[in-house]
C-alpha cells in the first residue's frame, strides 16, 4: 500500500536549513498546509507536515491559527500549542501522537505522527511558516479539507495500546519517551504482520494491511536494522503491545 504517491520530491527543497524557510513558502503558496508523504516502496526519505500561520486568512484554503502536538518533557509527554503569539524561531523536537490544525472557526485538521522535529520561522511578511518532520510517516487522521489515510486507524489504535502501560506500568513512559521516531514505526509494523500471522480469519478480511505489513516488515528490518531490533526490544518491555492469538 502507498500513502501518497510523488514522482519527484518535493522535501529535497526543505533539506538545506539555510533555505528551508523559502522553500516551505513556495510549497504552501497560498495553502494552509501541505503533507508531504513519499512512496515508501521507491524512497525513504522523510516525511514533512508544513504549515502557514497568516495575519489574516485567505479564505481560499483551510486557514489555520493554532497547532496543537506533543512534546517530551524529561521523560512525560505534555500537551503543547504553536500559534502566532510564540517567539520565533523555534527548533524543537516533538513526540507522537496527535498533530491538530485549528482555524479561527475551531474547524480542525488532524494527523497522526510517530514523532520528529519541529522548526518554525516568521516571514518578513508576518507567516510564521511550520514544519513538522519526521523520519517515519504522518498520517491525516481526520478533518475538514482532506481524505483520512488508510493506516491512520490502525496507527490511532496502536497508540491506544501504548497509553495503556503508560498508564499503569512505572517507566513505561520514560522507555517510550526515549524511542526514535523510527523505532515506534518499526514496533507498530511488528504488532500489525505478527496479529495477522497469528489469526488466518483476521488475516483474509484484511488483505491489504496483511500485505503492506509484510511488505514494509522486510524493508525496514533491511534498511533500518538497529531501529527494528530497538522496536521489538522495545514491545517486549513494554508487553501491551506484543501481538498474542486469541485462545
């Protein structure tokens, strides 16, 4: 399966930080935002969710004014929020989880990330221009002015199961808080091909997740060695997460 399909790439042009800023400008135009997800099957490179904070609205787009994500604070996870009102620059990293475009109406856009950095930067004409990156993909999830991605219900779900020793369990946090980007992506590719191994019926009605799994299980376990072992690593203590057959 193939989230977003690119014939060229339009991330090169936000690689070289001295010009990223320009770059993302052209990208976004007149748009609120812009994900950029390439076809995984032909390239690995990274992921991108940009976005364009305006004085005033365009009333041509989906207009944001806020974004609300996560971030890690020593080893916790805490709400955080982007707006125009913030000193620039910014450089951060961010965690997984939710990504939420709002706009002056508090319609919302919504998407799913496994974690990354973030930079942002004012323009001379008063846009703060965001970018969201991450070396694993970022899913739209729900909203207003896009389509929902076919993994995002599996990926919400995964992140459900993670919370759950977060809850309960002393240090499970701070062991998820400490996973690269990565490192989540090759847990939930792991979790998904092992539960549909486990169970042929599960299996049948979900034919294209049993595929992409397999599929994406043996890429990354070739081109990301260290991040799959520290995935798998990673599922055995935390155990929410390890895929067990029903009985």
């Amino acid at each position: 399966m193939v989230l977003v399909a690119m014939a060229t790439d339009p991330g090169s042009t936000l690689q070289d930080d001295s010009r990223w800023l320009e770059g993302a400008g052209r990208i976004l135009g007149n748009l609120g935002f812009e994900r950029i997800e390439l076809d995984r099957t032909e390239s690995d490179g990274t992921s991108h969710l940009l976005v364009a904070l305006r004085p005033q609205p365009t009333l041509k787009h989906f207009d944001p004014e806020s974004i609300d994500y996560w971030i890690i604070d020593g080893d916790r996870g805490r709400a955080a929020r982007l707006d125009r009102e913030n000193r620039f620059p910014v450089t951060a990293d961010y965690a997984w989880g939710r990504i939420s475009l709002t706009d002056r109406l508090g319609v919302k856009n919504e998407f799913l990330s496994f974690g990354g950095t973030l930079r942002a930067q004012m323009t001379p004409e008063a846009t703060a221009l965001v970018d969201f990156s991450s070396h694993a993909p970022i899913l739209r999830w729900s909203g207003h002015s896009q389509s929902t991605d076919p993994l995002s219900a599996e990926v919400g779900a995964f992140f459900a199961r993670i919370k759950v020793p977060i809850d309960f369990a002393p240090g499970a946090e701070a062991l998820v808080s400490r996973a690269a980007p990565r490192t989540l992506y090759c847990a939930f590719i792991q979790y998904q091909h092992e539960r549909l191994a486990q169970v042929r019926t599960l299996r049948d009605a979900n034919r294209w997740l049993a595929e992409w799994s397999s599929h994406e299980s043996q890429r990354m376990e070739s081109v990301a060695q260290d991040h799959w072992r520290a995935g798998a690593e990673l599922r055995r203590e935390l155990g929410a997460i390890e895929a067990v057959a029903p009985k």
